[in-house]
C-alpha cells in the first residue's frame, strides 16, 4: 500500500492510498495457497489481476478473496477479491491463478519393445509439471520393475499404468518349496502350484508328499510358506 502526500501551506497530509496491482496478486496468491486442496509441495501457481493500482482514500482497507466451487482445482482458475473500507465494498476485483501441480513420473532411458521385463536401469524418476490432473501415472518402482511392457515405449515417454502387466512371481504347475514354521521348528515339502500368484498372494498348492491341496503365501518364485 501507497501514501499518495499532498501540500497545503507547510502542512504535509496523506489525500489517497493505493492499492498497488502487485500487491493484489499477492493477496490472491496467499489465499489460493491457502484454500486450494492440493499439496503446497507440489502446488506451482501464478496470480494475475489485469486492473490497474486502486486509489483509496484514507483509512483502513482489508482484501477478502473468494473461490466458489471445488477447492482442488488445476489449469486457470478464476476467483474474486472484494476490496472494503469499514465494512463497505469499494471494489470487486476478477484475477486468475495459473496452477501447475508437480508429479513424480517414470520414464525409460532408452526405447524398449513390447514384452520386455522393466528392470531398475531401464527406467529413471522425473518430475513432470502440468495444468492438467494426470490419471494413470505411475510413482512407485515397485510398480514398474518386474512387469512386462504390453506396448512399445519410446525414450523419455511417461509410463501409465496401462502400459504394463504384472507378471506372476508363480504359475500353475510350477515346482516349488512348501515352507511350514513353528517356533523353532521348520518343516519343507515338494510342491506344486495349482493357480498363479504374486508375491505375498495366498495360493492354493498341492503337497506333493500328502497330495492335499493347501494354502500358503507366495514368498518368491521357488517358497511358498504355510502357518500350523
């Protein structure tokens, strides 16, 4: 806010203030961080107000910004900001906040072809800015290392959680080794499996030894573990 001074005789008086256009955008700015439903980590934004610098006269001014409707917005939002003076509207002023939101992103290094095997190094975590809520992304590399590409993928490309397939640790009819603890005490058995399963899946298996169908929980592709 700006003192505009005026002169009579030797007398210095304050005639108007101004309310300046940089600091109605940082108005708008503080109440869109403050109102708006996303992470303020993630949360890019910028405010403007296209008026000019308001003049007012003296006396105390306060700023009440207002955003009607949903608080988890993204691209150009617009909202308004009524200037008041003891309880009065003295202006009503339209800005519009630019929101960008910040995702973490997977893409590969190099281009890779359908049904290959993503692996750490096939891949790198990026940050990806949009005005645009993005679905389908993916974040976790536990999400993408073990799963086979059901599309070509060219380097640098976003991967979606639709271009990948999980692939079971453990398929129908594999040999595998039947885990039982308790306590100390440990028993194994020959195994196999009778459906797929992805690691800590609960799975049916057949005790090779028994030949009764039992439950166990898939540790990696050659362990299944049973509770007794």
């Amino acid at each position: 806010m700006v003192l505009l001074l005026g002169l009579i005789g030797n007398t210095v008086w304050a005639a108007r203030q101004m309310l300046k256009v940089e600091d109605i955008e940082k108005i708008g700015r503080d109440y869109m961080l403050d109102t708006l439903e996303w992470n303020k980590d993630r949360l890019g934004m910028k405010i403007t107000y296209e008026g000019n610098h308001i003049l007012l006269p003296q006396g105390n001014v306060t700023v009440d910004c207002k955003l009607p409707g949903r608080k988890k917005r993204i691209g150009r939002v617009y909202f308004m900001c009524m200037v008041r003076m003891s309880g009065e509207t003295r202006k009503r002023l339209r800005l519009y906040a630019d929101v960008k939101i910040t995702y973490d992103v997977y893409r590969p290094i190099r281009s890779l072809k359908m049904g290959h095997v993503l692996q750490p190094g096939d891949v790198e975590l990026t940050q990806l800015k949009s005005d645009q809520v993005l679905r389908n992304i993916i974040s976790d590399e536990t999400d993408i290392v073990g799963h086979r590409l059901i599309r070509n993928l060219e380097e640098g490309e976003t991967i979606l959680t639709h271009m990948v397939k999980k692939i079971p640790l453990v398929k129908n009819g594999d040999r595998i080794l039947i885990i039982a603890n308790k306590g100390s005490l440990r028993v194994t058995a020959p195994g196999v499996m009778r459906q797929n399963g992805f690691k800590n899946d609960t799975v049916r298996v057949e005790n090779l030894q028994s030949r009764k169908i039992i439950l166990g929980t898939v540790i990696d592709s050659r362990t299944i573990e049973i509770n007794f």
